[in-house]
C-alpha cells in the first residue's frame, strides 16, 4: 500500500527558508539593538541594570504579575528577583498592591515615574535607530516601518507564550 504524503499544515503558510531567516534576522537583532542602540539612546537616562530593566520591561507590558510569575517569566531564581524587585520598589519604579482575590498574594505595576522612564527610553531608542535606518534604502525602511504592527503581535504571541 503506497503510504501517502502528510498533510500540509494550514498554519505552516511560508517556506521554511523564509521563517529561518527571519527567525536568525529576529535573533540577530535583538542580540544587536541593545548593543548598539541602548548604550547610544540612553545616555542621558538614568542607568539600570539589566535585570531592572528586564523586570520592568516585562511588569510595564504585563502589569500585575507576581513575584514567582515575573521570576518563571525571565527565568530568574525567586529570591533574585524578589531582590529586583525590592530595589525598583525603592526607587520609586514599583508598586506592590495585594491581589483582590487573596490578600496574601501580591501583584506588581508600574508607578507614573516608571511609565515616564520608558516613554523617555522610547523616544530615545527611536532617536537613535531613525538615525540608523537613515543608512538604508528608502524603500528598506519603509518596509521595516511598515512591519512593525506584525512584529509587534509576534513580540505579543511569543510573550504570552504562544
């Protein structure tokens, strides 16, 4: 009996090739972007840590997360990133409240002041890579211009864990 073909995936909607590449150009940028363009944007900001800024970054795009939760999320051990999260907390840059659910339990967000560090972190990162993308062709950048609301809901898909 002649053994058929699987089927094609109806989520698999691109060549391979073409998800591999974009999957090394993802790698490589995000390797890349906080090498080059952090150290450049945020020379004027406040300086934080890696593992403040992980934290924060997660707990501002994803407000109300646990300790454990934040911890599991970055792959932290608790007891680091309960540390992380006393200094933030210290800085003004965190808030704990309790869960209405269980008031043993406590969630973290954002203050107003940590909302306005990564407003001003944004626009700086923006300043510098404008000046970046100023090195490529016109219709390159406006191909990456136009791709950013995808690459936004893949940021979002793969943060949610899908």
């Amino acid at each position: 009996m002649a053994r058929q073909a699987p089927a094609a995936d109806p989520e698999d909607r691109r060549p391979r090739t073409a998800v591999r590449e974009l999957a090394v150009a993802l790698h490589d940028l995000a390797w890349l972007l906080p090498r080059t363009l952090d150290p450049e944007a945020e020379e004027t900001l406040d300086h934080l840590p890696a593992s403040e800024l992980e934290l924060m970054r997660l707990l501002v795009r994803r407000p109300g997360g646990t300790v454990s939760e934040v911890a599991r999320e970055l792959g932290l051990q608790t007891s680091n990133a309960s540390a992380t999260v006393r200094t933030l907390v210290a800085r003004g840059l965190l808030e704990r409240h309790p869960d209405s659910n269980d008031g043993r339990m406590t969630r973290l967000f954002p203050t107003d002041l940590a909302q306005e560090i990564r407003r001003r972190r944004e626009a700086a990162w923006a300043t510098a890579l404008r000046r970046r993308l100023n090195h490529l062709e016109a219709e390159e950048t406006n191909r990456l211009l136009d791709a950013a609301r995808a690459l936004r809901a893949l940021a979002d898909t793969l943060g949610a864990g899908g």
